[in-house]
C-alpha cells in the first residue's frame, strides 16, 4: 500500500472514531480552551489537544481547519461569539456598548490565558465574530454613525474592546520572592527623582494597579477602574463624534492606498 494510501486510511480511521466518540466542532473548541486554561498557549499545540481527546490530529482539522491558526482563529470567536444577542440588546446604544465591554471582560477573566489570542485571531477571523460585528454596527448606526464614519468608530471600539484586557492579562505572573520581581523593584527604586517626579510622586498609587508599573498579571490583581474609566471615556468620545456627524462637521479622511 502506497504512502498516499496509507495516510488516506489513517485519516478515514480517526475521523471514523471522532464520529464514533461523538466529537463536534464545539467539543473540540471546549477542550482545546481547558488545555489553554491549564497550559497556556505555549503549551498548546494539535497534538496535545488530540491526546486529551483521544484522537488522531487528523480528526481535529476535520472539524476545524486545515492548520493550527484555524482552531485558534475558532477559539478566539468561541470566546466572543455569543457575548450578546439580538434579543438581548438594550435600547440605548451607549448600554450596548457598555454590556458589551462588560461581558468580553468578565468572559476573558474566566480564560485568563486565552487573553493572548483576541488581538491577533480577531484581526484574521472573520464569520465566527459576525454575531457581535453586527451588535457593534447597530449600536454605532443608532448613535448616527454612517458611511466611512461608521467604520472609523466601529475600529475605534474594537480596538479598546480587545486592546485594554489583552494588556490587562499580559503580565506573567511572577511571584513575590523571584529575583525578576527583585529586579523590577529595584529599578524603580533608583529612578531618579529630579528626572522623573511625577513618575515617582504616583508610583505607590501605579504599583501592580496600573499598566507598564506592576508584575501582577490582571488576574490577580484586576484593574477594573481603569477599565470603566475607557468604557465611558470611549461613550463620551463617540457622542462628540456622532454630533459632528449629525451637524456635518465630521472629519473623515480620506482612504490611503493602504486602506
């Protein structure tokens, strides 16, 4: 039997005990975010998820995709995916916006380490997201946002939406005693204080409470106010916008050769 035939044989077993098990695109996704819970994504790869299944990876790309961006591109939407509902939306578009960023929060907090995948997999993964594409652009329109406008503000909330709690679980998570966090500690102990007075005025008040001065990964230590203080931030920005759009005063500029 040829190579090409034996793989061809291969692959119809494995598919052949998916189907047997009862193995779903869903069931796939669910396991594959339990191994990033418990090993991070660096610890993810095809072949450990096919090992807690109990399959071939071949049945895996049967359900999924054809390479290991498409499972990953499938989390990332799983995670988003049934955040909000037509039927559940509030009446006001800025209560829109502010369960929306509520819910990815509290869904993300429940994945810590899956926080990695929103920037990257929601920029290639188109279909599995359109649910809350849709929400996002029908908030935005009730708000008075409209042709290329429409898109200016729908990239702004994206990338608030995705950008804060990927910052907020970015850090590793060192532990007190580690001599990396005796090295972080020191450095800002020798900040120079003519050089840097502000830094060092608030520095009790940033230290593991705000990004770039702290160890602690979001997780542990949340930085909730922060992200409150973008949410109505982000809301109040958006009404300004939208009166220039109504009033006719909205800069838009023009689309550049590079989109």
């Amino acid at each position: 039997m040829g190579a090409l035939t034996k793989k061809a044989v291969s692959e119809k077993r494995s598919v052949g005990r998916a189907a047997a098990i009862g193995l779903t695109r869903e069931r796939v996704i669910e396991a594959a975010i339990a191994l990033i819970d418990d090993e991070g994504i660096a610890g993810f790869s095809v072949r450990a998820l096919a090992r807690r299944i109990n399959v071939y990876p071949a049945a895996l790309y049967w359900h999924i995709g054809g390479a290991k961006s498409d499972l990953l591109a499938e989390i990332s939407g799983a995670l988003i995916a049934t955040l909000m509902t037509p039927t559940d939306l509030p009446s006001d578009w800025r209560d829109t916006i502010r369960l929306l960023f509520q819910r990815l929060r509290a869904r993300v907090h429940e994945h810590p380490r899956a926080a990695p995948l929103l920037g990257p997999h929601i920029r290639s993964n188109g279909a599995p997201n359109a649910p809350w594409v849709e929400i996002i652009l029908k908030a935005l329109t009730q708000a008075g946002f409209q042709d290329q406008t429409l898109i200016n503000a729908f990239n702004s909330v994206v990338g608030a939406l995705e950008g804060y709690i990927t910052m907020e679980l970015a850090a590793d998570g060192a532990t007190e005693d580690s001599e990396w966090v005796g090295a972080f500690n020191a450095g800002l102990d020798a900040l120079d204080e003519t050089r840097f007075p502000l830094v060092k005025r608030h520095l009790p008040q940033m230290y593991n409470r705000s990004f770039v001065m702290r160890w602690k990964s979001g997780d542990i230590a949340p930085l909730a106010d922060g992200y409150n203080f973008l949410i109505e931030t982000l809301i109040l920005g958006l009404e300004a916008q939208a009166k220039g759009v109504r009033d006719g005063q909205a800069d838009v500029p023009a689309p550049t050769a590079d989109g």
